[in-house]
C-alpha cells in the first residue's frame, strides 16, 4: 500500500472545509454526538481493564537501546 501524502492532505483540507461550511446546528449535534461517545468510551474502560495497556517506560530511558 502506497500512500500520496498530498493527496492525503488535500482531502483533509476539503473535509475540514466541508464542516466548517455546515450549519451551526449541525454542529451542535455532530459535538454532542461526539460527547456521548466519549462518555461511552470512558465508561466502558472503566468497567473493563483487559482494555488498559501498560507499558514499562524505563526500557525507553537514557542510554537504554
């Protein structure tokens, strides 16, 4: 898979474009959709912890390779 970055970019701008062109009470919905899925997220990380992943930092300390 190949991937055109300036393709990639040009595509993002027009998306961007896209919603700035919306509705302001477009949105309004299109935030508090994304809010209740945050909150869903959230809520279901909390209630399972198979979800977190940790990971040891000091193997990425100084000197460390």
């Amino acid at each position: 898979m190949s991937f055109d970055f300036e393709k990639m970019l040009e595509r993002k701008r027009a998306y961007r474009q896209q919603l700035a062109d919306r509705p302001i009470g477009e949105k309004l919905r299109l935030l508090d959709a994304l809010c209740e899925r945050q909150r869903s997220i959230r809520s279901s990380a909390t209630h399972s912890e198979s979800t977190v992943v940790r990971e040891d930092t000091d193997a990425y300390g100084p000197g460390k390779k």
